[in-house]
C-alpha cells in the first residue's frame, strides 16, 4: 500500500511551548518537513534565534546553532564559507532581522551569500511582552504604543523584504501567510524553493511568513489568523516579490 | 645552518603567524593602527585555501568567527580598541558556548574614539572577560615581531585544547614596527572536533549555544566553565624575569612597555643598581607565582602605557607582602626609559 504520510523524522515527537494559535509550531513543521522531504537532513545547520523560537533546537531533529539578537547570518556566513557543501539557514523573527540585525541582513542579502532565510513577522516582539516591532502596523497597539502606532513618532512597518529586493546579490524572496491551509502549503512550497536555491548554488533567498501572534495581539486564534487576511496583508502583501 | 628571517610587522607578524597556524577564516573591520592584519589575510587567505570577509561591522565579524568555529574552523578575528569595545557582544557568546577564537586587540588611546597613538588601556576589558558574564579569556601579551608570530600560533593551540577565547593583546607600537622573524612550517594537524557543526550524519545532532533556561542549568553549566579557568591558571602561566637575584627594585611591565623597561634595566645594572624585571606573558592567566621574594624590602615598580591597571594585578599577587608602585602615563603616552631610571633611583 502506498504511503501518503509518515512521521516526519526532521521533527522531534515533542509538544511545543507556544501559544495556542501561534504560527512558530506551523513554521518549524514545514522547514521540518521541506528538509525530510530534500533528504538534507544529515547536512543541515539551523541558525536559532533569540525571541520565543530561542529553542527551536529543542524541535528540529538536525545540527543547529544559537545566534545573539540580530546576527543570524553573521553566524550563518561563518558557517556557510568553511562548510559550503551544507545547507544553512537562519530562522528570524522581524525585531531580530529587521531591527538589531538590519545591518547582517542586508549585508549577508547584498554580498549574496548562498543561505536561506525563514522570516517569521508577527509585527510584534513575543517574548519580551509584546513591544512594538519595525513591522508593527500602524495604529496597532503594543506595549511600546499604548496608543497605537503613529507615523509621526514611530515611523512607518519597515517593509524589509521589499528593500531586500533590490539587491543584486538576492535571488529570491516571497511573502506567505499561515491564514488557510491552502496559504500554508504555499508557503511549505516558498521556503521549499528557497532551500533548492540553496542546493543549487543560486544565493540569498528569503520567505516572510505573516505569522499570528494571538496573545499580543489580543485576538483569539481564529480572529488572529483573520487579522493577518484582512488587516496585516494590506501593509504587506503576499506572492514573489523577487 | 643559519635560518633565513625575514623583515615584517607585528601586525604582519600576527596575520602570518594565524596562517602558519591552520587559521582558515578571518573576518574583521578596517581600524587604525592594525589595518595590515585585515590587508595581509585577504591578500594571503585564499593562497592556504582559507576565507577572509571583510565584514560590515565588527559585532559582524566576530558573529561570523562564531559560525566559523561553530562549524570547526580555526578562527581569528582583529581589532583596535573602540572596535574591540564593539565585540563584546560576540565574545561573550563564544566564551559561553565553549568555542575556541582567537581575538587580536592592537590597542591604541581611549576611552571613546581616544586617539591612534599606541596604549595598554584595555587591560581591564581583555584580562576580566570585557563582556557580559562570568567568563575569561586566555590573554597573551607578545613583546617583539618574534613573539607576536609565536604567541599567535600558539593562541590557536590553546583555543582548541581549551575550547576558550584567546586574546592577543599588543598595541600601536608592537604591531606597527618591523623586525626581522624566523617562520615555523605550517601547523599540519589539527585537532578533531567531535562537538562543531557538520551535519548530523552517522551521530546525533550537536547543538551550538549558550542558553541555559532550566533553573540551576546556567549555575552548573558555569562550573564547567570555571573548572576551566583553574586548569587553564595552572597550567597556561607564562612570563619572563630578569636580574631577579639580588635585586631590590623588580619591575613589572608588559609588551611594548616591557623593551623599555628592560633598557632601563640593562642601563641600571651596568652602574651597578641591583635592579630586575618580570615580564608578564599571560596576562590572564596573571603569572600570581612570579612575585614570590622572601625580600621584604624588595619593591615593585608596576609601568604601564595607562593610568594603572595591571598594577592592580600584581598588588593581588604581592598581598602585601611589599610595597607596589606604579609609573604610568595614559592617552597615548609613552614612559620613557629616562623617567623609569628616575623613578627607580628614587626608590633605591
């Protein structure tokens, strides 16, 4: 008989520490899965980041490194440059990638470095209590903007997958949401794509993943995953960017 | 047979010294005054098959000599001052992760953007771990082109047999100046690291990382680090002592400040002035078993290129047992053989 689903062996057989209705559970299972699937388990390195994934280790049944706070693909190029013949990737929320590491993105993105990047943006810090983020929408109310978010005293979402964009070095970056099935199967099939980038030598590729953060968002799980379909993919839309 | 020697730097000194050593990735950020460290090995990196990245920051570099030791690299990055300010963060992480590195600090004047002239004012940061943390690197202190090539090579060794940080800690003058250097054949075996990233085949995963979140795990995990820091005391002490017999002024200096010292020793004793020196080598490790005179009126005279920190290394290992002083200048300033000479007549 043909077998249509078996465990997948990238994956420890563990519960997860997240929140109900968090997207990090969604996001390990399909880099776990892409990974089983490309049959690199055994030449993976996972680059873990500091926030609430912090012991995505603890999940993934492959080699991984901790990072400190928005230097991820500092330590991914380290590791990419004396071991080429792995495959590595750094797995970021949007304080790491696109506040405190702005400068190791857009570095390791424009020397294109062979590395694939899983961008987890939540617009929103989780673990330090739901402080404002450089994606958080504006009018969204965290924290650090009691209020809401106002342009005039904090800017706009940082829209870094755009930016990154028009880079020469980036070979490929795509925006998905979790918010149906269908969208998280396409965004398994993204970060797939971005992993055989890898493979083939190809350079920087990058997946934003518009992930639900219910608790600091206040919503429920349901609700939250509406936000992202209704509200938070107006700011920033899905499909290829580059 | 007479060996061939050739003419270079301190810094180029350093930079091959990391080459002959197996070092195969650097990474670092231009700054004055050790600018031909990172000039040398992208220039000479990928002759050895090594990679050299000049990086966009210097918290950039030192995360990238992480990943690189991560993964089982000989890795080394280097700096100046403010730029070592600046790695920290990554040192820190590396001490705690139980990676071996190499650091090289060619100091210059602080605090801030201070100057370029040379200086020993980060002995404080190099010798008490300079990040967050309990943790300590191994500090080596080279005093000549010669030693900056073999304290290097021998920076490597440690950082592997210790899985630490290793420091090297020179300044303007010792890494500007050209003297002639014996090169050593190239390190051929390096050794295995059953714990770096390399994909898990044939094992289970290996997991790079400082976090210890359970209560209790970090308390435990840093007993390990300090059982590790008294093997390394014990065994990684190293120095140099001059005219110490008889003598009733010893002084103690490092590196650059150390030629002087020594000069003004030589000058001293041949005017018949009983009068030695104790060079540390490792910094940290302190050489604590160097100042052990049954003289009780012997005197130390501690001479620094800053406003006096190592002297308060060597109160710690004298206790009391005889009078410390110090002759130092700060901000660039150099003391001159002169003013030891006086410092020390009056002390006689």
């Amino acid at each position: 008989m043909e077998k249509l689903f078996t465990k997948t062996e990238s994956l420890y057989d563990l519960p997860t520490h997240y929140c109900p209705g968090c997207g990090h559970g969604i996001a390990h299972r399909l880099i776990a899965e892409v990974v089983d699937e490309l049959g690199i388990r055994e030449k993976t390195i996972g680059i873990a980041p500091v926030g609430c994934a912090v012991v995505a280790y603890d999940y993934w049944n492959f080699d991984c490194s901790e990072a400190a706070h928005g230097r991820a693909l500092a330590v991914a190029t380290g590791i990419k440059r004396v071991r080429p013949h792995n495959i590595v990737f750094t797995y970021q929320g949007d304080g790491d990638l696109a506040a405190i590491g702005t400068n190791e993105t857009i570095h390791a993105a424009n020397r294109g470095e062979n590395l694939s990047v899983v961008f987890i943006n939540n617009a929103v810090y989780g673990m330090t209590g739901g402080q404002m983020a450089p994606t958080t929408l504006l009018g969204q109310k965290t924290s650090t903007s009691i209020e809401g978010r106002k342009k005039e005293k904090h800017g706009f979402p940082l829209k870094i997958s755009e930016m990154l964009a028009l880079l020469p070095g980036v070979c490929y970056i795509e925006r998905v949401s979790f918010h149906t099935p269908a969208e998280v199967l396409k965004a398994k099939r993204a970060i797939k794509l971005a992993f055989e980038n890898q493979i083939n030598n190809l350079g920087f590729s990058l997946v934003e993943i518009l992930s639900p953060c219910p608790t600091y968002w206040g919503l429920n799980p349901k609700e939250a995953l509406d936000w992202t379909r209704d509200i938070m993919q107006k700011e920033f839309p899905l499909g290829r960017i580059k | 047979m007479k060996k061939d020697k050739i003419l270079i730097s301190g810094n180029e000194a350093i930079a091959q010294g990391a080459i002959d050593a197996g070092c195969n990735f650097y990474a670092g950020y231009p700054i004055t005054p050790q600018n031909e460290i990172i000039a040398y090995m992208s220039k000479h990196m990928a002759d050895s098959g090594g990679v050299s990245i000049q990086a966009e920051s210097e918290l950039a570099a030192i995360s990238m000599v992480y990943g690189a030791s991560a993964a089982g690299a000989r890795s080394m990055t280097s700096s100046s001052s403010p730029g070592i300010s600046l790695k920290q963060e990554g040192i820190s992480y590396i001490a705690g992760a139980q990676l071996p590195a190499v650091i090289v600090n060619i100091m210059r004047g602080g605090p801030g953007l201070g100057n370029i002239a040379p200086s020993q004012s980060d002995y404080f940061q190099a010798t008490r771990g300079g990040g967050h943390g309990d943790y300590r690197l191994i500090v080596l202190a080279p005093a000549s082109v010669q030693e900056a090539y073999e304290l290097t090579r021998l920076s490597f060794d440690l950082a592997d047999k210790y899985r630490i940080p290793v420091m090297i800690l020179g300044d303007g003058i010792l890494g500007q100046m050209m003297e002639p250097v014996e090169l050593r054949p190239k390190t051929k075996t390096i050794p295995q690291k059953s714990w770096a990233l390399s994909g898990c085949r044939g094992r289970k995963p290996n997991i790079v990382k400082s976090f210890f979140l359970r209560e209790g795990a970090l308390e435990e995990f840093n007993k390990t680090l300090q059982k590790n820091h008294q093997i390394i005391s014990k065994n990684e002490i190293r120095f140099e002592e001059i005219n110490l017999s008889g003598a009733k002024v010893v002084l103690v200096a490092y590196g650059t400040m150390a030629r002087i010292a020594k000069s003004a020793v030589a000058k001293l004793s041949s005017n018949g002035k009983k009068v030695g020196l104790i060079r540390p080598i490792s910094l940290w490790p302190f050489p604590k078993t160097a100042f052990n005179s049954k003289d009780k009126k012997l005197k130390y005279l501690t001479i620094e290129m800053s406003a006096g920190q190592m002297v308060e290394d060597v109160r710690l290992a004298v206790n009391g047992r005889n009078p410390v002083e110090f002759l130092g200048r700060s901000g660039g300033g150099v003391p001159t053989e002169e003013e030891i000479i006086n410092k020390v007549k009056k002390l006689l």
